[in-house]
C-alpha cells in the first residue's frame, strides 16, 4: 500500500503514543525500555499482581498482559506492512482480549518471560527493517500508519500504561 500518512491523519489516541517516543531511535528505545522494564518487572511484589485500584478496573497483570497482546498485534501489522500487505487488517476489542486471556493466573517470572519473549521479537523485527520498510504504510480499523509509527505506538503504549501503573497501582 502507499498511501502515506502525515501527523494531521492520525488519531489522536495513536499520536499520544507516538508522541511519547520523543523521536528517538526506535530500535536503541526497544532495547533501553527493554532493559529498564524488565528490571522493574523483577521488582515488584508478586501478590501486586493481583490488585486493581477499583472495582471493574483490571488488575495489574492484566494491563501488562495488555501491553503484551497489543505489543504483539502492532508488531504483526508492522511486519504486514513492512512487506507490502495491501488488505486492510481487521481491528480488535481490548477487553475481550484481556477477559479471555489467562494472564490473571500468572506468576511474576511468567509475566517476565513472556514481555521478554515478545520485546525480543519486537527488537529484532524493527532491528531488520531497512528505511525503505519503515516507511511504508498499510490501513487497519480505518486507520493509515507507516510501519516506523506502528514501532512508535508500541513504545508509547507501554511507557502510557507505565505511567498509568506508577500512578494508580504504585501509590
């Protein structure tokens, strides 16, 4: 697909990620947040796991699992697009996913195993992509975003939802 997109196309919910990144290398901040977060992950308490700020809100292993499911669908449709898939892809719903995952059973050293499983593959898929892949773009749930944004919208989703666990299941 080469329809491209300026900042003034994408939604504001993706621009808020996106603008997290500062404009950074994106591999270098896949790795940097990689190592950061995973020592973080390890120090939590485990029964933290467990515990949600307020009734109907998840628990914090379910916005990691979160984090995790939408780190993998994003990085899927980089991949897509990064080799040219001309089909829209199909969208999903983020509390079905997290109502039908399993995560909430997870021990602490599991929740860590698969972040670093998932950055990983991240890692090398961005790692292995050259400027002329970066650049394409492909279309998803009525959106259009090269495969660099959808890098960028990973990265932002996590340190958002970071920054959500700091604030209201951290304090």
């Amino acid at each position: 697909m080469s329809e491209k997109t300026s900042a003034t196309d994408i939604p504001g919910y993706f621009m808020r990620y996106i603008s997290k990144t500062d404009g950074k290398d994106l591999v270098q901040t896949l790795q940097t947040s990689f190592i950061r977060n995973s020592k973080w992950m390890e120090s939590l308490p485990s029964d933290l796991l467990s515990y949600a700020y307020a009734p109907g809100k998840w628990t914090l292993s379910q916005v990691l699992g979160h984090v995790l499911d939408c780190e993998r669908i994003f990085a899927y449709r980089a991949l897509c697009f990064a080799r040219g898939e001309g089909q829209v892809l199909s969208g999903f719903e983020q509390d079905d996913y997290v109502a039908m995952s399993n995560v909430k059973s997870w021990s602490l050293k599991q929740m860590l195993e698969e972040y670093q499983a998932v950055r990983m593959s991240t890692i090398s898929l961005f790692k292995n992509l050259d400027s002329e892949s970066l650049g394409r773009s492909g279309k998803f749930s009525g959106n259009v975003l090269s495969v660099e944004q959808i890098g960028r919208i990973i990265l932002g989703h996590e340190i958002h939802h970071l920054e959500v666990i700091d604030e209201r299941y951290l304090k």
